[in-house]
C-alpha cells in the first residue's frame, strides 16, 4: 500500500513517519530538499513533483501545505496531484485553509472521479509526532470511511462535520474562540495580579469556577503558573502567533463573506496583528499576555 504525501513542515514530517511506521511505502515531495531527505533517511521514496508522487500512490495522497495558495498550487498546478493521480485514490488535504478553497478543489477532485476530504488537524506537532492528532473532516460520509485508515495511523479522533470544507469551517471557528479564551484568560490574569492576587491562587480560582476554560485550565498564559506550558519556558514551542494570526484572518474572512457578525473575533485578529508586527511572531500565542504586564 503506498501514500503520497506533499508537504513535510514541522506538521507534515512526524506526520508521514506515522505513515512509515503503520508499514506504508510513502512517497514524499517537499520544495526543501532537507526535509525530503530525512524522510528519505527513515525510509521513505523521493518524488519530483507533487504529480509524481501522486502518480505513485495507491491508498491515498495527504497533503500538508502551509496555506491555500500552496494547496491550490499543488493540487491544480502543471505538475500537481490532479495532473496525475490514478482514477479513484482519495485525496486528504489537512492544512488550514479557507472553507471556500477546499470546496474548489474537492469539486475539481469529484470531476476526475477522485473523492476528496479537507481533514485540517487539531494537537499541534506534539499530537503529529505522537500520532494522536484529532482531524476535522468535512466530506460525504462514503469518501470519509475510504480515507479513515489512513487518518488513524496519524491521530486518535476523526470528528465528522459534515459535507466538504465543514472541516475547515470547525477548524477556524475553534481556533477563534481558542484565540478570544487566551485574550480574556491573559486580561482576567493581569487585572487580578495588578489588585493583589497571587497568580497560581487566581487561575485556581478560575479552574474550580465559572471561568474555567482550556487557556486557564491546561495553558495558562501567566509565567511560573503551570509547568511544562510556553508560559513556564518563555513562550517557545507551541503554537506559534504567526499561525494564529493566520487563523484568525481565515476566521474573519469567512465572517465577513458570510455577511455574519464576528466583533470579538475580529478584535482577537486585530490584536495578533499589532503583536506580530511588535516583532512576536516567533513566539507562543499565550504570549499576548504580555500586552498587559507591560513586557509587549
Ligand atoms: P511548515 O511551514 O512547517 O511546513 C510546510 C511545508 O510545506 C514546508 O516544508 C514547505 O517547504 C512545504 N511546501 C510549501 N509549498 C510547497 C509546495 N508548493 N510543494 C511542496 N511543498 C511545499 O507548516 P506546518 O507547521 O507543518 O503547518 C502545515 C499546516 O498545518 C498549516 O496550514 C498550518 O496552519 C496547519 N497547522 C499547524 C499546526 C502547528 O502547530 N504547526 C497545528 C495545526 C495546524
């Protein structure tokens, strides 16, 4: 059984090493020469162009691309996926892109009889190395079940959205409200340190009340308050503010051709944006912290 797959980031490497260790022949393209060769190191085949490891694969093609212009690229481009995959391998697509982009290319799949699924991710790269990664499918229920094996070797969840692109759509709403829970945790922190409060006794507090959420409970964003988080390393690894703003203007995009409103979500892009450009992108996105403890 062989697996192409395109595109071997910090995301796409742990994840095509799953793949290798489930005991598939995987066929890799990469435009970074480094990456494909300690894919090639592990076992993997080297391919020319995204066309050509579709060309090779048998069970599926599973791309992970950094955003829509790279996916669009490599599925529809001269030498891409479309170009050259065999009649009928599903095609998984788990970057984060625009809901609106993966309905494009599912269809274009669909015309040359290739069901296609956006399966963006939720787990960051330590669930992609551990293989425990939740995927966020948008597809008809026939081309999920084809594909599922494949996501299994690479996560633990599969959670069913509904018709293509509604994976993208659960991605982008989860990581706004993701954005506005880090926003609120990181204010409520400050403005209880600024009044007296121990830091570790107030997200105690917030832990065992109504304020409960994940960004108090499981990343705090306040230094010294939990162990093993970015807060408690200076906000290195993680998931990093670029991303999140990239999310977020993915968010609001959707919002704004929706004609829906989106206020605190459109807030919590604007407010990345100041912080990326104030020279943080590299860092964890529960450094927005710093913007009320003086350090941004
Ligand atoms: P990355 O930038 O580390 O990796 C992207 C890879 O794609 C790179 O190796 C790059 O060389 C390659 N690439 C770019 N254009 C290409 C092309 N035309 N052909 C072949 N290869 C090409 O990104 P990442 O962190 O692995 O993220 C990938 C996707 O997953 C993004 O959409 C991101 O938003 C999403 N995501 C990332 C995380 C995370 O924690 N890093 C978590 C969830 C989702």
């Amino acid at each position: 059984m062989s697996i192409a797959f395109i595109g071997l980031g910090n995301m796409g490497a742990p994840m095509a090493h799953n793949l290798r260790k489930a005991g598939r022949e995987v066929i890799v393209f990469d435009l970074n020469a480094d990456a494909v060769a300690a894919l090639v190191a592990a076992g993997a085949v080297a391919a020319e162009s995204p066309a050509d490891a579709a060309r090779q694969a048998d069970e599926a093609v599973v791309t992970m691309l950094p955003a829509a212009a790279h996916v669009r690229a490599v599925y529809t481009g001269e030498h891409g996926v479309l170009a050259a995959v065999g009649q009928g391998v599903p095609l998984i697509d788990s970057s984060t892109i625009d809901p609106q982009t993966a309905r494009e290319l599912i269809a274009a799949a669909a015309a040359r009889g290739n069901p296609m699924v956006d399966a963006p991710v939720s787990g960051g790269t330590t669930g992609a190395q551990a293989g425990t990664l939740t995927f966020m499918v948008g597809a008809e229920a026939d081309a999920l079940e084809r594909v599922r094996p494949v996501l299994m070797h690479m996560g633990r969840n599969v959670a069913h959205c509904g018709g293509p692109g509604n994976g993208q759509v659960a991605k982008l709403c989860n990581n706004m409200l993701l954005a506005i829970s880090m926003i609120g945790t990181a204010e409520a922190m400050a403005l209880g340190v600024r009044l007296g409060m121990d830091p570790a006794t107030l997200a105690g507090v917030f832990n065992t009340s109504t304020g409960r959420c994940w960004s108090a409970d499981s990343y705090n964003p306040w230094p010294g308050v939990m162990e093993n988080v970015p807060s408690s390393r200076g906000y290195t690894g993680g998931f990093g503010t670029a991303l999140m703003l990239k999310d977020l203007g993915l968010a609001t995009e959707a919002a704004r051709q929706a004609g829906q409103p989106a206020m605190l979500g459109a807030a919590a892009h604007q407010l990345y944006q100041w912080f990326t450009a104030s020279g943080h992108a590299g860092e964890d996105f529960s450094a927005i912290v710093k913007l009320y403890n003086g350090e941004a």
